[in-house]
C-alpha cells in the first residue's frame, strides 16, 4: 500500500525513490530492529561481501549502509521538509525488505506520519537521528570494525545533499534551516555532533570529511566526493 500523501514528492531528483516506502504489511519484511541482533546484520554483510571478492568487511559494511541510507533518507527527509511530516521510521516502528544480495530496498512504515509544526526545530529529525541512525550505525561499527565515523559520514552525505537541494524543491525555510543549523554545529545536546559538517565544498566541488573506505572492497573503486582519492586517479562515481 502506498502512502497517497508522499505521491507529490516523487518526480524530478526525488522519483527514483518513489517505491522506498510504503504502508505496511509488505510480503517479506522484518522488524527494523532485527539490525541490532549481530547475527542478523552480520549476515546480510556477509551476502554483500561476495559482490566484493569477500573484501575487507570493514569497506563492505560501509557500502552496505550507504545502500540503506540511500534507501531511507531521501525519502524520508523530503517529507519531513517539504511536506512538514514526521514519518515514523525509528527501529522499532519500522519494517524493512532486503534483496537476495543483503541490500535494503523499501521500507514499511506503520502510519503516514505526525504534522511537523513550525516550532519543531532541530527536534524535527529525532526520529531519523536518534531512533533510527544511532543505533544501527553503532550496531555496524561493532560488527565490522569500522569506527561510527565511517557510517555517520555515509548518512550525513545524504543528509547534506537533501538538506541543501530541498530548498530548489520547495522546502518550508524552518526544515532547511533546522538541518543546516544542525550540521553547522559541533554539539548536540551536550554530546559531540556525529553529522556535523559532513562535506565541504571547496572550489566548487564537494567532498566529504571522512572516508567511508569503500576503495578497500575489491572492484568498488572511489567516491566522487572521496576526501583521499589519490591524485590523477579517476573515481568510479
């Protein structure tokens, strides 16, 4: 079933994610929170691991998020500023489809989502950041050995790079405000702030402050927006 009031955002740069999510039930899908068992999300590493030539695990993780991130975010943070929704997508409201390669692909939310009012602030993403990012980024590092920099790098990219383009779609001024207020800060709630200024734009290119080491995966090569890209190599996207 899908969310009928979401339909308006997908065209243009936002409609290949027009089937990200939907309304649950949804033929094979899990909990979400199945993530924070090791076994689980260790398995579904493992499925992508033999894309990669059974690579460094650490690399394989990480491109392993970025699919799931990509998968979730975009959609997600267009409807929480574009069209002032908080989508309930923490994992424990949440329910997931993965492919036969381990990637996740939609996602199946319980409801359409709670009205954003103007007065939301930064507490306008808890549900993304908190509920959902926190914890399975810290269930990736610990199952791969990769540090939470490396995931947070991962999300804040799509944070960045939807946070800075809703404003070309439309976007109420507060949302975009509220995320780039948020990424222009080095703490958060008294803690440091893992999606602070995630990438930078010198010259007019766009580069990222961490790695996210998907060069160390056989065959994957670097990001277009790698920050250790060594020079006169071409990156892969």
């Amino acid at each position: 079933m899908t969310i009928s009031a979401l339909a308006p955002l997908f065209r243009g740069p936002l409609e290949p994610f027009s089937d990200s999510l939907t309304l649950a039930p949804v033929e094979g899908a899990r909990a979400a929170a199945d993530l924070l068992n090791r076994e689980t999300l260790g398995a579904l590493i493992e499925r992508l691991a033999v894309d990669y030539g059974d690579g460094d695990r650490r690399a394989v993780a990480s491109i392993w998020s970025k699919s799931h991130f990509s998968a979730l975010m975009p959609a997600v943070l267009a409807a929480n500023l574009l069209l002032d929704l908080d989508l309930p997508v923490t994992l424990g409201e949440v329910a997931l489809v993965a492919d036969e390669r381990g990637r996740t692909r939609r996602f199946a939310l319980p409801h359409g989502g709670e009205a954003l009012g103007p007065e939301a602030g930064e507490t306008r993403f808890d549900r993304l950041i908190e509920g959902h990012l926190e914890p399975l980024i810290a269930a990736l590092a610990a199952v791969s050995g990769a540090s939470p920099k490396v995931f947070w790098s991962n999300a804040g990219n799509v944070f960045d790079f939807i946070v800075r383009g809703a404003g070309d779609l439309g976007a109420d001024a507060a949302g975009v405000e509220a995320g780039l207020a948020l990424m222009a800060e080095r703490r958060r709630r008294g803690r440091p702030n893992p999606l602070y200024a995630p990438v930078s734009y010198p010259a007019g290119g766009r580069v990222r402050r961490v790695c996210c080491l998907r060069y160390l995966a056989p065959g994957a090569g670097y990001c277009g927006t790698c920050p250790v890209i060594p020079e006169g190599v071409a990156a892969d996207d």
